[in-house]
C-alpha cells in the first residue's frame, strides 16, 4: 500500500462546479458536491484516515526492522589513544590507533528471529485492516453528515412553506376584519403564528448552517466553504435479509478479521518468548589493525606491541541453560495474551452482529414509517385546505386554520425526517456489514487461514 495514494491532493474543482464568492473583504468557497464527492474529500482529507494511514506506515517499517534482524550486519570500531607513562622506553611512540572491521549473521536464533517476522507480516495485515475499518467509519459518518445537511434544507423549505402559508392566511384575517366580520383576537392570533413561524424559519436556516459546517470538518475543507448540495433524501427499497447481512459482517468487517490477525499475532510472539529455551548460532568474520598509525601497519613490524594485523573467522553459540525461569514466565505471559486475543476476537464479532441487528432494525423501521408519513401529509395538506375554506365561508374558527397549518408543517417535517433515518440507517448498515472501500479482504482472508 503506496502512501502517496492516500496522501494526495484531492482536486478542488468537483465535477468542474468550483466558484469563489466575495462579500467586503472575506472569500468563501463554493462547491457543488454529491455526496461522492463528499466521500472522495473524506477520504483525502480526513485527519482520522491520515493518522490510521500513519499507523500503517509505522507497521510497514515494523516489519521491515523484524526482517533485516535475520540478515548480515558490518560493524567498523575504531578508536585513538594517547600513551603515557613508561611501558617501553625504548620505543619513541606516544600514540595508538586501532581499526576493526567486523560481519556478523545470525544462522539459528531458535525460531527468535522467525518468529518476530511472522509477528510482524501479521501485524501488518492487521494495521491494513484496521485502515480499512476507519476508513468505513469515516464514510458513513460523512454519508450521514451529508443526510443530515439534506433533511436541514428540506426542514427550511418546510419552514419557509408554513411562513408562506401564515402571511397568506393573515391576509385574509386582516380583510375580514377591515370588513367587520372576524373579531381582533384572530387578527392577533394569526400575527403571533406568523411570528413564531419566521422564529422557526430562522432557526432551521441556523440548522442548515451548522450542518455544513459538521460536513465541511469531516470532509476537510474550511468550515466556512459553501456546499451546494446537489442530491435530495429518497428512498431506495432495501431487500437484503437481516440474516445475509450478518453473515456478510462476519465473514468481511475489518475489525473481525483484524481481531482474529491480533490472536495469530500473539501466537507467533509466544513462539518468539519460547525461542528463550533454544541456542542461538551466529557466524562471524573480523579484521583487526592497531599501531601508530591510523589506517596502517606501523613499520616497525618486528615489536608486537606497536603492530597488530589479525583477522577472525568462526561460529559462536550460546545456549542459556537456566535463566531462573524467565524464559517460562515470559511464554506463560503470551499465552495469558493469546486468550486476551480471542476473547477480543469474540467481543469483535459479538459486536459487530449487534450492530447489525440495530442498524437493520432502524432500517426497516424508518421504511415502514417512510409511506405513512407521505399519507399523513396529504391528508393534512387536504385539512388545510378544509379550514381554510370554512374560515373564509364564516362556518369554521381561526383557530381550526392555525391548527391545521401547524399539524401540516409537522407532518411535512416528519416526512423528511423519517426519510433521514432510512438514509441514514442505511449508511450504518453499510458500515456494520463492513462494506469495502479501499481494500479487497479476500487475500488476507486466505492469507488467515493458512497461518
């Protein structure tokens, strides 16, 4: 996995929708954005992504350490040093250099060194699946930012209608009471309604704003970047079974397979842990030179204290025979962290069926609620309709219109809002099933079964 896939640049102009606004001296961006697109910044941009992307990079070189610990080393020593006192009068030296040049590889580490590689390999099939996990989580957080943003501005149409409607009204309270034939305290009444509709206007215009914001932190882009946002809440009939998802979450959610990566992880480091009881081998080869002189031979070649040539070459073992159980104690500390593992493992799974069932459940809650609302908004937009003649034929109240334009408004926002939930339970759905958005689990899921 290529770092600079993740880190690139994502291109601002969308779908070639990229305009710039200026108002005084301050610039805003404006963007027009589906919520693939939306998806797309999230993906570039997200600090989440980056800092998981980071934590992959750390096990890529994590890996990359445990695999050259089996391989050569070249090690050079070299020191100067002065000579005082009187060691050989005779000699007019008063310094001393010495150069040693040394390879080493080990050649049997006790299953030590392989074992640490296999730890690693794992480990970084697991950090891959926990990037993948976050990245997940991070679009259907966006997708449901998005949704939210959506139901925000079908609440300020929502809103706007209900002032549209109340203006119209209190103008035909205003000419019935001009004409003498409504009393004043409808005239009041229908101002108050008005007023605490424009209230409620200004309020899910406020909603809407903060909505964009939350989408612009998650998606990346400055808080105060304008997005025109091109979909609209639907609904798509869902006809996958609550069954078939949860056995697609615990055969492909990240998190699952990372768990059980973690418990093959801890088996490979009890097996570095009981490396301890084992000997280890290593080859060597070494070139020594000390003298007067810095990088040579002193040439008085005949006095074997001011000249030293020598070379090494050999096989070393060693074998700790008894370390006071500490090798014992650190297997028996691995495989307390195994069962660690596969309880964690179980959690994951336990967990990720749970939110299934939930995410499901809300589904098809807000889908069946979807067509009822639709019918009580007819209805209640015929109820107006009703009030509005009777009040204007002098049979109905005030009272009856006001109260049927507020069960209207609030029939229309619930309409939209069941809509959210069924979009948004959707994306959370998608999420716990563990639906894929970078990554192909199906090797590593091969790569599993054969460790």
């Amino acid at each position: 996995m290529n770092n600079n896939r993740f880190k690139k640049l994502t291109t601002l102009v969308i779908s070639g929708a990229m305009t710039m606004s200026v108002a005084g001296t301050a610039m805003a961006e404006t963007m027009d954005v589906n919520i693939e697109d939306c998806v797309n910044l999230a993906m570039a941009n997200n600090h989440t992504i980056r800092s998981a992307i980071d934590d992959y990079d750390s096990a890529v070189w994590a890996r990359h350490i445990a695999r050259r610990q089996h391989g050569p080393t070249l090690n050079w020593t070299s020191a100067a040093r002065r000579i005082g006192g009187n060691v050989y009068s005779a000699a007019d030296v008063n310094s001393l250099y010495s150069n040693t040049v040394s390879v080493s590889m080990p050649i049997y580490s006790g299953g030590q060194l392989e074992g640490a590689i296999k730890a690693a390999d794992l480990s970084l099939n697991a950090s891959e699946l926990a990037l993948e996990s976050t990245k997940q989580s991070v679009k259907a957080k966006t997708q449901a930012a998005y949704y939210n943003a959506l139901n925000c501005r079908n609440q300020i149409a929502v809103s706007q209608n209900s002032v549209k409607t109340l203006e119209e009204h209190l103008r035909n309270v205003n000419a019935q009471f001009t004409a003498g034939t409504v009393a004043k305290s409808d005239l009041l009444a229908s101002e108050v309604q008005l007023s605490n509709a424009q209230l409620n206007l200004v309020s899910s215009q406020n909603n809407y704003d903060l909505a964009i914001a939350n989408l612009n932190n998650i998606v990346g882009v400055p808080s105060g970047t304008k997005l025109n946002l091109k979909d609209e809440l639907g609904y798509i009939p869902y006809d996958i079974s609550l069954e078939q998802c949860s056995e697609y979450a615990q055969q492909n959610r990240p998190d699952i397979l990372a768990a059980d990566y973690r418990v093959k992880v801890a088996e490979a480091q009890r097996d570095v842990a009981a490396a301890g009881n084992l000997p280890k081998v290593n080859a060597s080869v070494s070139k020594s030179i000390a003298g007067d002189k810095a990088f040579g031979e002193d040439d008085r070649a005949t006095d074997p204290f001011y000249t030293q040539n020598n070379w090494y070459a050999g096989i070393g073992i060693s074998w700790d025979i008894f370390d006071n159980n500490v090798t014992q104690a650190k297997v028996k500390q691995a495989k307390a962290a195994i069962e660690k593992a596969k309880e964690a493992a179980q959690q994951a799974r336990d967990t990720g069926d749970l939110e299934v069932r939930t995410a499901y459940l809300n589904l098809t809650s807000a889908e069946k609620s979807i067509e009822t609302a639709k019918v009580a908004v007819e209805k209640a937009k015929e109820d107006y309709k009703i009030a509005q003649v009777r009040y204007s034929a002098g049979v109905g109240t005030n009272l009856d219109v006001m109260d049927a334009e507020e069960k209207l408004t609030a029939a229309q926002s619930t309409y939209y809002n069941t809509l959210y939930q069924y979009n948004n339970s959707k994306a959370d759905l998608d999420r716990a099933m563990g639906l894929m958005v970078d990554l192909d689990v199906s090797k590593l899921q091969e790569q599993l079964a054969k460790n």
